[in-house]
C-alpha cells in the first residue's frame, strides 16, 4: 500500500466536508494532526528503545568473549 496522491486527498477532504461539515472541520484536523505526531513519537520511542536494546546485547556478547579469551589466556599460563 502506497501513499496517498492528490486525487485521494481531495476525495477524503470531500468526504471528510459532507460528513462533519465546514465548521467542524478545522477542529477534526488539528486532532487528527495532533494524533498523527503523537503515534510517531511513539513510534521513534519504541525504535529508540530497541535499539538501545540491541546495543546492550551486542556489548554484553562482546564482553563475554573477552572474559572467555581472558580465562583461556590464564589457564594457557598456569
């Protein structure tokens, strides 16, 4: 599914202008605005949180097999 043309946004604003009418429109935008930027900053907080996330594990891995290479040098040793 594509994003929307021009076409397609009149049709909507058309529609959206029969249903509501001309002086409820304004007020359904500004919310509908509101709602759209409040689900993508929810969105970049869940991407964000993922990522930090997947970070964390790759740093976690990485020290792992620096303490096995540090316990295998040490035992070399011994």
């Amino acid at each position: 599914m594509g994003r929307l043309g021009t076409g397609e946004l009149i049709l909507i604003f058309a529609i959206a202008l029969v249903v509501v009418g001309p002086s409820k429109l304004p007020e359904l935008g500004k919310a509908l605005g509101k709602t759209v930027n409040e689900f993508k900053k929810f969105s970049k907080d869940i991407k964000d949180d993922l990522s930090l996330e997947e970070t964390t594990k790759k740093e976690t891995k990485k020290e792992e097999k620096k303490e096995v290479i540090v316990e295998e040098n040490e035992e070399k040793h011994s």
